[in-house]
C-alpha cells in the first residue's frame, strides 16, 4: 500500500512540476469542479457512480467582462448491464456562449466496464452533434486604414450556423482509494462549413486524477485532484485540494496555471444530492476587468432495483 502511495504521490508532483511551465487556452469550456463533471470530457466515467447521476452545472466567467464566456450543463450516466456486461451509458447537453459565438453539442456515450486488479477500469466512447452559430456585431472606426468585415472574405459578417459530427474516447480507472483517467474530445477534429471557409474544432486532451487519503480522524479525508487539459499547441494544469467532512461536507482550493486561484465549498443536502459553489480569483490581467467566475454545480445519484420500489440511496462514493 505504502509503496503505490508513493508512486502517486511523486506522480502528481512531477505533474505539477510540469503544469507551472504551461499556458493556457482552450475551445471546450473550462471548468473549476472538474471532480464533479469528468463525464464532460472522459466518456470512460460512464457508470463508475453504480447507480444512476444526474448532474446540472453553470459557469459565469468573468463576470462584468463584455462578451464573457457562459456555460451550461446537463448531463445524466447511470450503471447498467444489457446482455450481461457490465457497462455504463450517458448524455451530456452543452450550452458554451463566448463573444457573439455560440456553441451547442448533445453527446452520447457508452463505457464498457473492467475489473482490474483492486478497481475498475472504464473504457468509454463518445458520439454526438455540435453546432456552432456566430451573430457577429462589429465596431470599425472610421479611418482609411481600417477595413471592415465585408471588405474582407475570411471575416464573418452575417449570421451563420454549422453543424458536425463529434466524437471522443476516454479511459477511466477507478478504485476505493483513486482513480485516473486519460481522454480526447473532437477525435475526428469535426470540421465546422461555415459560408466562407470550414475551420475545425482541435482535438483536446485530457489527464485526471485524484487520491482519498483517510486521517486518523475517520471524520475526515484529504481529497487532493489533478487536471491537465490541452488542445496541442496551449496547455492548462489545474492542482486541487479538498477536504471532505464526515462525507457531507467539503471546501477546498485550487491553483489553475496562468489564470486562477479557485476556492470551493459543497454540501450533500440529503440521501444521494449534492450542492457545490466555486469562485475563481483571477490571477491574469483580465483580473482588473471582471468581479471573478462563479461556478454551480448540482448532482444528485440513486439506485434503482428492478425487485423493489425505486428508492434512493445516501452514496459514500466522493470521487
């Protein structure tokens, strides 16, 4: 035990030595309670609740920001077994507004699930719609020397919508003490045929991991979380700590390279439903024009047994 301590401990510090040397930048939304939402961007989460989730997010970024980016969130996975196999299944409805660009996706996914070893392994694949629309307003001042959107072909000037197909594939292992997970989003880097040229969605990858690690105090745990997100040419680390209390309630921290100090508080109101809050404190320029980011999170898990009555369930699992 002491020795795979170890091994994820150096792991994650060699991680974070990495995330320091890093910029940031990337398409898909950015999330500060990525622990509470991996079935976003890891298909492999597919089921590993055993039981059925239903999960609702919405993230104001830097609020007072014209044009500032704003998202939402539904996304439902639950644990089943068709034919036996041990499986799990998905949706994730996606509302992600920047600028006057608006994205909307619905993705699919199903994992089929692996024992391995002490956990379970997730192998998950991805299958959807997204469609981009632009309502573009520009402000040209009046001068020779600029040109406006019409006098140039690559310039959107109209409204315009597009839409394409989108995949991703993920892998996601799991067991009582951590988990870890490896994934790609836009694998078939979706091309997106606007009037005037077809730019394409980038594929963006993903490494997630985490650590439950019990003190002799059984009231307490000690939740520390990476996330390393990139797009190939930008790449964003977050580090996280949170410390859970008699597995109701939780606050930590977060440091997200080259943009934000994040601090978090959450609470499980009742058997299987839990409320989580996040702020972020901006630590790039942009701090001097916006009041932060807020960012709400609402999921709530329960079983379903086909030789009972549907009921719910107060679930231990936090990761």
């Amino acid at each position: 035990m002491s020795s795979r301590r170890g091994k994820i401990v150096r792991w994650m510090v060699w991680m974070m030595f990495l995330g320091v040397r890093m910029v940031s930048g990337q398409e898909d939304p950015q999330l500060s309670q990525f622990m509470f939402s991996k079935l976003t961007y890891n298909p492999g989460f597919a089921g590993s609740n055993g039981g059925i989730c239903v999960t609702g997010l919405n993230r104001q970024q830097w609020v007072g920001f014209k044009g500032a980016p704003s998202t939402t969130i539904f996304q439902g996975e639950a644990f089943v077994k068709p034919f036996g196999l041990p499986s799990g299944v998905g949706l994730t409805f996606t509302s992600d507004k920047l600028g006057f660009e608006n994205n909307l996706s619905i993705t699919g996914t199903y994992a089929y699930r692996l024992e391995l070893g002490s956990g379970t392994l997730g192998i998950g694949l991805s299958l959807g719609l997204i469609n981009k629309s632009i309502d573009p307003t520009w402000e040209v001042p009046t001068s020779d020397y600029h040109t406006p959107p019409s006098g140039d072909p690559l310039i959107p000037d109209n409204k315009e919508s597009a839409m394409a197909f989108d995949m991703g594939l993920g892998l996601y292992y799991h067991s009582d003490e951590f988990y870890v997970g490896v994934s790609s989003t836009h694998l078939n880097a979706p091309v997106i045929k606007y009037t005037e040229g077809e730019p394409f969605i980038a594929r963006h990858y993903y490494v997630v991991a985490g650590y439950n690690l019990r003190l002799p105090d059984p009231s307490f745990e000690i939740l520390p979380a990476f996330f390393l997100q990139s797009d190939g040419k930008a790449t964003q680390f977050s580090l996280n700590l949170n410390v859970l209390y008699n597995k109701k309630v939780w606050g930590g921290v977060s440091y997200r390279t080259g943009d934000a100090i994040v601090g978090m508080i959450g609470l499980q109101l009742m058997s299987g439903l839990r409320i989580g809050y996040a702020y972020d404190f901006q630590t790039s320029e942009i701090r001097n024009n916006t009041g932060g980011s807020h960012e709400v999170m609402v999921k709530y898990c329960f079983n379903l047994s086909l030789q009972r009555e549907p009921k719910s369930y107060k679930s231990i699992r936090f990761l």
